[in-house]
C-alpha cells in the first residue's frame, strides 16, 4: 500500500509540473505513459492521482499503441520498451 502512495504522490507531482506546460494531446500522452508504466492498474492509479479520466488515459493509450504500431511498419523500434 506503502509504494501505491508514493506513485501516486510522484504521478501528482509531476503532473502538477507539466499539465501547464502541455497541450491537450501532449498531456494525454503523459498520463497514458505514467500508467503503462504501472502495468496493472495503472489506469486508476493515474486517474485518482492526477484527476483525468479514464477514458482520456484509455485513449491516450490506444495513441501510443498507434504511433508503435505504425513505427514498426516503418521498421523502426524502439531501443528500449515501456510495455507492461
């Protein structure tokens, strides 16, 4: 429960950071990382910490989804992966 609190905490730090700085596509790109990053629940862990909807974090992730997909298609891949 501990190490839920302290991603929660640094999610909402960071978000608070760079929402500002961000457009709309760019923030939703953010959120949908941070919770790919958590794998497994990462999806509500991110909504409760930073306020954005689920929905805005599911598209957000159906977008990097796209963009990896169509990088391989291109033949281009990523040095490292951030799948869960």
């Amino acid at each position: 429960m501990l190490r839920c609190m302290e991603n929660d905490s640094l999610i909402s730090r960071r978000w608070a950071v760079m929402r500002a700085e961000l457009d709309e596509r760019q923030r939703r790109l953010l959120v949908a990382i941070e919770a790919k990053v958590l794998g497994r629940g990462g999806v509500t862990a991110v909504a409760a910490a930073t306020g954005v909807s689920r929905s805005t974090i599911m598209a957000g992730l159906h977008e990097i989804e796209a963009l990896q997909a169509t990088d391989r298609c291109m033949g281009v891949y990523p040095v490292f992966d951030i799948a869960a």
